[in-house]
C-alpha cells in the first residue's frame, strides 16, 4: 500500500516507480543522477532526477513520490527540492504535478498503459538539459522557456533555504558563546569562533551529500572534522587549535546542534551566501573592505545575460576573473553557466581540471578567499579544491591589469566607497597612484584598458559612476572602446546590509556595432521583489549608444521619464520666473552655550523655520521658532537670512522615498529658514506666490525632481530646471482659485462643522482638480502624462490629510488627460446618483400609499 502524503518518509518502491526510471534514462538521464531515497530536509522522495552534479535544488529537474489521496500538500512540502516537475503515483494512475511559487497544480493525469508513451512524447520538454535551461537561460531568453517550469521557483528555494541556514548558524554560535560564557568577544575569538562554526557546517554538508570521506563522518569528532574538510580543499587547520578544553566542548555542542539538523543534501552554495551575509561578516569587515555581499540573483542575472556571448567562445578561453571576489558569487555563477557549456564528450576528470582552469579570483580578506574556495568546492561536489584564488591587494601591484589581460570575462561587484586619505597616501608610496573617486571606478580605471578585444564584462558600481565627473575618463573608456549591452538601474534595497543604490554594466571589448542598442532597465523600488523573482524590470528601453558617446560627460544616466522631459523642453525654467536659494547654515565648531535656536525669543533672534517636520502638510507651515542669524556663528548665510520677503518654502531633504518628493509651504510672510528648506521666491509682481505653491506641489514637479535629483536631496539647481507651463493671467488665476479652496478647506478643519466622513474626499477632489489643471497647461501628449501619472501608482502622497496612492484604477488602460479623466468620472457620478434619486416607487408601495391617503380622508 503507497505511503500517506503526510507522512515524513514518502518512499514506498513499486513496479511503477522501478519502471519510471529506464524511462527517465531514455530522456537522457545518467544513471548516477537519478538517485534514489533521496534526503529532502526531514523527509525523502523516492526518486529524484538530477540535469548534473551536484546533486542539489538547482540541478533538480524531476521528483517522484507515491502517495494516496490530495498530493498537492506534499508537493508543496518538497519545494526545497528545487525541481520543477513531480510525477505522482497513485495506484494505477500517474499523475504529472507542477511546482512553483503558488500552490503545486497537476498537469496530467495517465493510467499505468498511457505512463509510457506520455514520457516518450514529452521527452524533448523533459530532458535534463531542457529543464535546467528553462531555470536558468529561460529567465532570460523566451526561447529556452518551458510552460511548467517556473522562473521565480529557484530564487524563493534558496532565500528559503539561506534563511534556514543563517538561523542553524546563529543557533549553534549562540550555543558555542552560552559555554564560553560571558566573555567579552574580541575580534580575534569572533574570527575563531565563525570560522570554526562555518567548518562544521560545511562538514554537515559534505557529510549529507554524501562525499567520499564524509559519508561516515562523526560531527562530534571535531579533529578529524576538521582535518577532513582541511583536507578536501587544500587548507590548513592550525587556526583551529582545540588545546583548551572549554573551546572544545563549546565546538562538541554546536556540533550536536548541526548533527540534528535535517539533511542539507539538497543545499545550493547560493544558499550559501546568505549565512555569509547575515551571520559571517561583522561590522567591522563591511567598513574595512566595503563589503556589500553580491545577491546571488544579481550574480546569476549578470552571468546568464552574458551567456549567449559566453558560448560563442572555446571552452579553453572561457578564463573568468572576478577581482575583490569577497565569497565567490560571481566565480560560482559562472562555474554553473560554464558547466552547463561543457561538450557532453567530456570525461569527469577533464571536465574537471577545464573548471579549474577557467575560474581565478582575488581578494584581499584571507576570510573571504577561504569562504570563496569553500563555496566553489561546494558548488563543485563531489570533486575537491583546485581553485585558483589568491589573496591580493588589488591596487596594490600590477597583477590585476596582468591577470585582466589573460582573462577573457570579468566580473566583479567592488568596494562603492572612497579612498581614504590614508589609504590614497600609502598606494602613492608603493608607486600605485590613485586616480578615480571611488574604489569602483579605480578598479574599472585598472582593467578595462587591459581587456583584449573580444572580452567581456559585467559590473556591479554605484550610481555615481554613471554620472560623477571624478569618473569621467572611464565613462568615456567605455563608450568608445566597448560594445554596451545592457546598463540596469536598481534602488537601495538590492543588498541586505547597504543602501547604495547601484547599476550593473554589461558590455564586450570591441568595435561597437551602431545599428544594435543598449538595453537600458531601471527597476523601481516597489519592484525590487518581480526583479527578484523574475528579472522583470520596471521600465525598459533601447538606445543608440551614439547617446552616451555625444554627451560632453558621457553621462551613463537616462532620467526617468525622459520622453516627458524632452516634450518640454522649449519650455521655461521656474529659474525664468522666480529666484530659487537655499536656507542658511550654522559653523560646526561653535563654542558651548553659543544660542543658535530656541522657542523663545532672545536678543538678536529672528522668527523662522529650522526643520521641516515629519507630519508638515502642505496647507500648513512648520514649527515657529526663534533663529540667531549673527554672522559670527552662520557658516553660510545663503536666501535663509533675508526676511520679509514672500517666499515658497520647499524641502531640502527628500519627503519619502518614492516619486513624491516635494512639500511645498506658502511663507508670505517670509521668515528665516535654515539649509532644511530651498527659498523660491516670485521674480515679478506678476507671479502670484499660490500659483508658485500650485506648480511645485504638482505631480509634474514631483516626478521631475524624483527624476533628476540625487537619492537624499532636492537640489537648488535641480528646481531651477522645473520646465514650467507657458499659461495667460487666465490660465493663472483658475490655478490659484483651486489652490485657494484647497487650502481654506484644508485649513478649516478646526471649524466644528468640519466631517470626517466627507471632508478628506473633497479635499482629494479639489486636490486633484488642481494636478489635472496644471497638467492641462504642460499640453504633453495623453500618453507622456499617464506615464507621469503612473509613476505614482503605489506611493502614498505626502503632506495631505487624505489617502491618495494613484490617479487611476490599476486595470484602466486608455491613455486619457486628468482632466478629461475626472470629467467622464464626475458625469457617471452624477448620472448614477440622478438615478438612485429618481427611481419609480415600487408598485405595491404605490398602492399602499394610496390606501392611507383614502383611510385618513386627505
């Protein structure tokens, strides 16, 4: 009788199941890959089918389980599997289970005599190269797409399993310190105690993956532990002394911890990768290196995005070098692709020392070149070290220029951090000046000239560097000796443990082609998780790179919105119409008790503003408050000290993350403000202050500074670039009109008439009156102003005592104005509630009425 669904062990062999597996060889299976009982966490599946070694969730291709009633919950329980296709037996029947994200759904469902030829007929789909490539390649590339393959299956498999292993870690370290116990822990013990724990773990996995040496291994035994993982990539152990005997019962009890751990024999080395981040790397390494651990995503995203180039060459020139190579991710990315290129004729010995031929990296942390060479052998099971990794200063010798131009792929994720001083001054004295502003743009600076025609690349740097003038000379490198071809913009929330926003830069040395463009991504914050799964960005464009090459800067950067920016650019500046400043500052070095701000009044002091406040909305104004402006103690006096004059205040600071960035307050009485606020300030008589707080409220003016400032500021000389509207005093005086509702009724909510129930609704009503008036005035074309508009689907708007996340609902798809939008919607309103008004009284209610009226004699 076949096992139940929920029990742990799903393995009952059976005729069928015995008769599966000729089958799945047919499909072009090795033997040694299907693998029998196979350990998944606590439970185990009778068959799983494997595309090549290791035998892990990234390589599963097919699993086989037997079990009676709704399999679906099982199904769901094996995700950590990896595979995508589970065959189900039940009885006589066999049933085909896709698995993915969502719940597991079946596909088919075969009696015993259909089971054969429905193999037969899918075995093109089913074989393990098919699979593999579907996801993998197929992220990328329709063509390698299969429908049951899911593409975001393999990045939930290993954030699950990276989030299981971090927590095993941090369970077994919490173990080793409670022995040790309250001893301070000092750099050199927290290196020993990690290191030591990380070793047993790697031990635990070699162990369930059942590697030659490890197959009987005792966790507990901790000498001979560790003598065999030394062992099996080449390390040396002495770091470990286990002399004092505290230590060593403290290591013997995270032993016990990891030895009563389910199986990891399913574990990928990019699960890996998150113990590195999460539970490895202290603080003090992450400011020392500026360690930023690459996601194993991004890694992979990098890495197959250059496969089609990567195949047109020779296996024996496919040398990657990953300098600052920190755990490895790259080195193993690439491994995966570069196995998966090999000629099939390849013997395991050759395909083996091909590997190792192919993949060098450097860095200058022994720690991380010793979890760089773990993670490889791990992602190499069941063959030992061998790697080529060397523990390096980059910039301080010429090997890296040398090893670039022996290799022919590079990739790298460096340091996004300056150099500091001291660090500028000792290259110097080694004779290895420093040019470039950042750790990123040296690195590139040092290997790209080095790169041999046909090479290629691909890069994670800092956002910076596609626009920073100290980067210039390799931006400009770059567009004239390589061939772009792809530049990806991500935000602050791609690393765990920094919030760089940064770029990927793919690209091969050689003639560019001008008739082929850059692929040019940007993903939104809101889209970082579809990124994620499924690579999907949130815009997408393709350019000439004759773009990058004309601009005087070789600026690397498209705005967001570009389209909407160049329709108005015959436009005027706000900078034609009103003087834009920016508050004053105070010295830093000022002597104790020196009385800068306060809330009362003191001698010298001027009323003024000196924060913007969190919860300011836009029809109020900040805390008043008293501000010495004597010129003894103002560093910078700026627009902030001139009073008296009608102004705009608008913050310096960005008012959230998203697109709205801007909370513009009317000041007309124009008080001293601190470098928290930017001044504007109407040049002429003729411009009417509200109708200034009109524009830059807008959601064009929004977008426009989201699109063009840098990630924290709203920039002086960015407003001053404000394209705005060439209106008539008609077209102004309708602005300011709405402006002047919103604001009294804004401002009345203190009044005891004020509703909660309806006021927030009509405020949102005038409110949005106002954005579809002014964007009426910009004319853009009604498919430039939904892609401004849509730029705020999900973002709350900010300084507005109402909800508004988006201007339309999120499956309306004509391409109307905001205008003609709020017209068409107010007329069906108005037309619903004239027939809720005016609908005909029920018959029966008729008759009742008339009844009454003729009982009461009326």
């Amino acid at each position: 009788m076949a096992a139940q669904c929920d029990r742990r062990s799903i393995f009952m062999p059976s005729p069928i199941t015995r008769s599966i597996k000729p089958q799945l060889e047919r499909c072009g299976y090795r033997p040694s890959l299907l693998i029998p009982d196979f350990p998944v966490g606590d439970r185990s599946v009778p068959l799983a089918a494997f595309a090549h070694e290791p035998a892990d969730a990234a390589t599963a291709c097919v699993a086989l389980i037997e079990c009676d009633g709704n399999p679906a919950p099982a199904i769901a329980q094996l995700r950590e599997l990896g595979a995508p296709v589970f065959f189900v037996l039940q009885g006589d029947r066999l049933q085909c289970w896709r698995q993915g994200v969502d719940e597991p759904r079946c596909l088919a469902t075969l009696q015993r005599g259909d089971i054969g030829a429905y193999l037969e007929r899918h075995r093109e789909e089913l074989a393990p190269g098919a699979i593999y490539r579907a996801k993998t390649r197929g992220r990328f590339e329709h063509r390698y797409q299969l429908s049951f393959v899911d593409a975001g299956l393999m990045p939930l498999v290993d954030g699950e399993l990276g989030s299981r292993l971090s927590t095993l870690v941090e369970q077994a370290v919490v173990a080793v310190r409670h022995r040790l116990g309250r001893r301070p822990l000092t750099p050199q013990l927290g290196q020993w105690l990690f290191r030591s724990v990380f070793w047993l773990l790697v031990a635990k996995i070699l162990h369930d993956k059942r590697v030659p040496g490890f197959e009987l291994l005792d966790l507990k035994r901790l000498d001979d532990v560790f003598n065999r993982v030394a062992g099996h990539y080449g390390a040396k152990t002495r770091e470990f002394s286990l002399t004092a005997k505290k230590r060593r019962r403290a290591l013997e009890l995270a032993a016990e911890t990891l030895a009563r751990f389910p199986s990891l024999a399913h574990v990928t080395t990019e699960a890996l990768a998150a113990v590195y981040e999460n539970t490895l790397v202290s603080k003090e390494t992450r400011t020392a290196f500026g360690t930023h651990s690459t996601p194993a995503f991004l890694a992979h995203y990098v890495v197959w995005r250059l496969a089609p180039w990567i195949e047109e060459m020779a296996p024996d020139e496919r040398r990657v070098l990953e300098p600052m190579c920190g755990q490895g991710v790259f080195l193993v990315a690439a491994l995966r692709l570069l196995r998966s290129l090999l000629p099939d004729r390849f013997e395991p010995a050759e395909r083996r020392a091909c590997l190792r031929r192919s993949l060098h990296g450097l860095d200058v942390d022994p720690f991380a070149i010793e979890l760089a060479r773990l993670s490889l052998t791990l992602a190499d099971v069941p063959n030992p070290d061998g790697w080529d990794l060397e523990c390096r200063d980059v910039f301080a010798d010429d090997q890296l220029s040398n090893r670039t131009a022996e290799s022919r792929i590079l990739l790298a994720n460096p340091p996004f951090e300056a150099f500091t001083v001291e660090e500028r001054q000792r290259l110097a004295r080694q004779g290895f000046e420093v040019r470039a502003g950042s750790k990123a743009a040296e690195l590139l600076r040092r290997t790209l000239p080095h790169m041999v025609a046909g090479s290629i690349f691909g890069v994670v740097v800092p956002q910076g560097f596609l626009h920073s003038s100290s980067a210039g000379d390799v931006r400009s490198h770059l567009v004239e000796r390589f061939e772009l071809l792809e530049i990806v913009q991500l935000p602050d929330k791609i690393f765990t443990y920094s919030d760089a926003e940064c770029a990927l830069l793919l690209g091969r040395r050689g003639r560019r082609r001008p008739q082929v463009p850059v692929r040019y991504l940007r993903v939104r914050e809101p889209d970082v998780e579809r990124f994620r799964s499924a690579y999907a960005a949130s815009t997408e464009r393709l350019v000439p790179q004759s773009r990058f090459s004309r601009d005087p800067a070789h600026s690397l950067v498209l705005p967001e919105l570009e389209d909407v920016w160049q329709a108005c650019r015959s436009l005027p500046a706000l900078r034609d119409v009103a003087d834009v400043g920016k508050g004053f500052e105070y010295r830093s070095d000022l002597e104790a008790g020196a009385q800068r701000i306060s809330s009362r009044r003191f001698p010298g002091a001027e009323r003024g503003f000196a924060r913007v406040g969190r919860n300011l909305e836009i029809h109020g104004q900040p805390q008043e408050v008293w501000l010495n402006l004597d010129q003894a103690i103002v560093r910078r006096r700026g627009a902030g000290t001139t009073v008296g004059r009608p102004q705009v205040l608008v913050n310096y600071a960005r008012a959230s993350r998203g697109p709205w960035r801007i909370k513009a307050i009317l000041d007309p009485d124009g008080h001293a403000v601190t470098s928290n606020f930017l001044t504007v300030r109407p040049s002429s008589e003729e411009i009417p202050l509200l109708y200034l707080w009109s524009l830059l409220n807008s959601p064009f003016a929004n977008a426009y500074c989201y699109a063009h400032s840098s990630k924290r500021h709203i920039l002086k000389k960015t407003l001053q670039g404000l394209p705005i509207p060439r209106a008539s005093r008609r077209d102004v005086q309708r602005i300011c009109e709405i402006a002047d509702a919103y604001l009294r009724r804004a401002r009345g909510r203190d009044n005891p008439l004020w509703s909660e129930a309806s006021e927030p609704e009509r405020l949102r009503d005038l409110l949005l009156a106002l954005d579809a008036a002014l964007l009426r005035l910009y004319d853009l074309p009604p498919r430039l102003e939904r892609q401004l508009l849509d730029l705020f689907a999900g973002w709350k708007r900010c300084g507005v005592p109402f909800v508004l996340e988006r201007y339309f609902p999120p499956d309306f798809e004509p391409w109307l104005p905001l205008h003609v939008y709020l017209e068409v919607k107010a007329r069906a309103a108005s037309r619903s509630e004239l027939r809720r008004r005016h609908q005909p009284a029920p018959e029966g209610l008729v008759k009742a009425l008339a009844a009454a009226v003729e009982a009461f004699g009326y």
